[in-house]
C-alpha cells in the first residue's frame, strides 16, 4: 500500500520539477528571441527575412529524413543500450553530410525556381546547420529521456545568447541577410557544444543494424507524420514565394513567428516533458488518464489566455518596436495567434499518443489538414493575397485540431470530460468579446493601449476562470507545494 500511494507522489514531484526547469529554460530563451526579433526586425526589412525563409525552406525539405525519428525512438524506448545510442551517433551525422551535398547542388537551381538568385549562396552556408544539428541527436535525446532540464536550460540560453551577440552585432555593422545566416549557425554550434559537454555520454565507433531496425521501427512513424507535417507547414511559405514576393514571405514570417511563439514555447516545456513523463505513467492506467486531464486542462487554460493577448496587443506592439514597415503584419499575426493556439493545445496530445504506442493515431488530423490546405492555398495567394494564406492555414487545421482531441479523449475512454475540458473556450470569448467594446477608444494610445489591453484581458480572463474552475486552482496549488517540497 505505501508504495502505491508514493508512486503517484514522486511521478508528480518529478513531472512539475521537470516542467519547472523546462519552463524557465523555454521562457527565457523565448524572451532573448523576441528581443532579438525585434532588434533585427528594426534593423533589416521583410525582403532580407523573405531572402532567409526561402533558404530555409530549401534546406528544411531535403532535411525532411535528417533524423529519421531516432532520436524520438531513443526517448521512447523504457530501457536503450548503448549499442543504440552509438549506432544513431553514427547514422545521422553520415546521413546530413550527405543531404548537405545534395543541397548544395540544388541552390541555384532552388533560387531559380523562387526567382530569387541572391539566395543560392544563402541555401550552401545555411544548409550546414542539417550537419552540426545531427551531431547533438542523442545527447538532446538522453537529457530529455533523464528528464534533465537543468542541462537543456543551459544549452537553449547559451544557444540564444550566442544568437542574438551575433546576429544583432553582425546586423548593426551592416551584414544585412548574412547576420540572419551567421546568427542561425553560431546558435547551432552554440547549443551542440554545450549539449556535449553536459550530457555525460561519449560515442564509440559501434555501430549494429539490430540496434537500427529496432529504433527505426518506431521512428519511421515520426518520419512519416514529420513529412506530411513538413508540407503543412511549409506549402504556405512555398506558394508565397513562388506566386507573391520575398518581402510578402518576409511579413508572413514575422507574424508567423510570434503568431507561433505559444506552440513553440508549450512543445518545449509541457509537450517535451510530457512524452516521457507518460512513458512512465501508463502502466498505472486510472492515474495516467486523471494527469492527462489536469495537464491538458491547464495547458488549454494558459494557452487561450496567451492567444487572447497575442490578438489584443499586436497591433501596438508591432507599431512600437517593430516599426511602420511591418504594420501589415497585424492582422496575420492576429489570425495566426488562433492557429497557434491549435497547435500549441494539441501538441500536449500528442505525447499521450505516443505513449500509448500509437503515433500512427496523429496520421488523421494530418490529412484532414492537407484535404483542406493543399488544393486552395494557391488560389488563395493569388485572390486574396498573404492573409488569405494566413487565414486558410488557420481555418485548415480545425477539423484535425477536434479529431485529435476526440481521438485521445476516446482511447483515454474519458470524453465524458470533453464539456469540462473545452470550457475555458467560452470565458476567453466573454474575454475579447469585452475587448473588443473597449478597443475603438484605446486604439490610438499607443503604449497606453497596449497596457491597457494587457490588463483588461488578463483581468476580465482569470477573473470568470476562478469563479469558475476553484478545483483547478487548488490542484494546481497542490503541485505548487509538491515542486517546493523537490527543490
């Protein structure tokens, strides 16, 4: 019996740690890239961010089969040898070298197809972050397994440091497009070194296929659902650079940025520490299924409070520090908040699928999305222009955003909980409904109105939220004194 009860006790205190460390890793890190962000953004225009997306675009398609899911593999897997660990050391380096030679060679024939020959040389200098990535395969993949966010903390800030002293500096000295490509490979270097030299583990030259065919027969799932996840997210910024222009790509990608900030900072904390902390938890199947549902029902809770300031204090916040040059990227930004918000709740999912040994189950939300996307993004470019773009791949993902969630909740065997879990929809729109009736007068203060926007939503938001979800708050005060208790 008292290990029964201490076993629910120490997978909590390890998860909220992890996700503690996590967090803090993810959110500073987030906070030196929007810094960044905007101090480049100030400095250069869309057409030299436009120039940059091309080339990684370019590099992103042929490093499609980069990491073939073995690093995925690694942090599933219960127990891994070291025979594995040396085998995916080997394989992904020898791998990239030779996707970097293939991208290499299709440069100019890549910059002639975009009509942008200035980005050939970008494609050949850029490229090589394929190489130096799939040198840090395993040791990121054994410090996220040991649940080891302490070290990645280290890593993600060095990385973002090292990112913007160069890429910054490089900017304000008049690299132009070449401080966003240097900036982008000294952050690479950066965070493998430091990933070496805190992981612990050193590769021999050990090399088995049994070890490969074994890692490989999960991965080939992750790589399958990371090639049509790969056309998703990167049809849009093809279709923009082919049919409008780089600096329409370079627009759409500043609001896809920080439309996107929240997916990116909930898959590197909560979705990161959540695939092997439910590794862990589903042989206890009654209490994998009750923190799945208070993971998932804080994680949609913060989410739809960060989407609802994203869309309220764009608009003054691109006009401040942006600068006027990118104000046509408010309302992208706006609707693209709304697709990160999608992405950013299921990819807490996700993991629970996974655990359940059924990565294949994310296959149909995938196409769901595709069905929808790929036959009109084009007409979409071309009639409506980028925000017909941004406004298509938000609208898209909708019907696999529910499948996904009705999906998981369905092998959880707890949809009964589906009203309780999509609740907190309802009071963020009561939230920006209030705004909303507010914003016609404080449109014009500038910093005032971005103040203002921050508060009144924030207010408004946790106000109902309290009023409404007490349980919630007292569970999560309860995690509260669990990670007090670990520190």
């Amino acid at each position: 019996m008292g290990i029964n009860n201490n076993k629910p006790m120490e997978a909590k205190r390890e998860f909220m740690t992890s996700l503690f460390w996590a967090s803090s890793s993810s959110g500073l890190a987030k906070l030196i890239d929007l810094i960044t962000l905007v101090a480049l953004a100030r400095l250069l225009d869309p057409f030299t961010f436009g120039l940059v997306a091309i080339a990684v675009l370019v590099m992103n398609t042929l490093g499609l089969f980069s990491n073939l899911g073995l690093g995925a593999a690694l942090i599933q897997k219960d127990k891994i040898t070291d025979d594995e660990n040396n085998t995916v050391f080997l394989t992904t380096p020898m791998l990239n070298v030779l996707i970097y030679v293939i991208a290499f060679l299709l440069a100019h024939p890549a910059a002639r197809f975009f009509g942008t020959p200035e980005v050939a040389n970008i494609i050949k200098v850029l490229a090589l972050i394929l190489v130096i990535q799939s040198l840090s395969t395993v040791p990121s993949a054994l410090l996220q397994k040991k649940l080891n966010y302490k070290k990645l903390l280290l890593s993600e800030m060095t990385a973002s440091i090292v990112y913007f002293m160069v890429s910054v500096g490089l900017a304000l000295n008049g690299m132009g497009v070449w401080s966003l490509v240097f900036g982008q490979l000294a952050r690479y270097f950066a965070a493998g070194i430091v990933l070496w030299a805190v992981c612990g583990w050193r590769p021999k030259w050990n090399f088995r296929w049994g070890s490969f065919r074994s890692l490989f027969s999960f991965g080939k799932h992750i790589v399958f659902l990371g090639v049509i996840s790969f056309v998703l997210k990167n049809l849009d910024n093809a279709v923009i650079a082919k049919f409008l222009s780089a600096g329409d790509l370079g627009l759409y990608t500043i609001a896809y940025t920080i439309g996107n900030i929240l997916p990116q900072f909930i898959k590197m904390t909560v979705g990161r520490v959540a695939f092997p902390v439910y590794s862990k938890w589903d042989e206890d199947y009654p209490d994998f299924r009750r923190r799945f549902l208070i993971i998932n029902k804080v994680n949609l809770i913060f989410c739809s409070w960060a989407t609802l300031l994203l869309i309220t204090i764009s608009g003054p916040f691109v006009s401040l520090f942006l600068g006027g040059k990118w104000v046509a990227s408010v309302v992208m930004i706006q609707i693209l908040a709304l697709f990160g918000f999608q992405r950013a709740v299921a990819s807490v999912c996700a993991p629970a699928l996974n655990a359940m040994n059924v990565p294949q189950a994310q296959r149909e939300p995938m196409i769901l999305n595709s069905v929808i996307f790929v036959p009109l993004v084009i007409p979409a470019a071309k009639y409506i222009g980028v925000v017909g773009v941004a406004a298509l791949a938000t609208i898209s993902i909708i019907p696999g955003f529910i499948w996904i969630i009705l999906r998981t909740f369905r092998l959880l065997k707890i949809q009964n909980e589906l009203w309780n879990f999509f609740r907190p929809l309802s009071i963020a729109g009561l939230s920006l409904g209030a705004w909303a009736l507010l914003e016609p007068v404080i449109s014009n203060l500038g910093l005032l109105s971005l103040i203002i926007s921050f508060f009144l939503i924030s207010i408004v938001f946790w106000g109902i939220m309290w009023a409404f979800e007490k349980k919630l708050f007292s569970q999560l005060y309860q995690l509260k004194e669990v990670v007090r208790s670990a520190a």
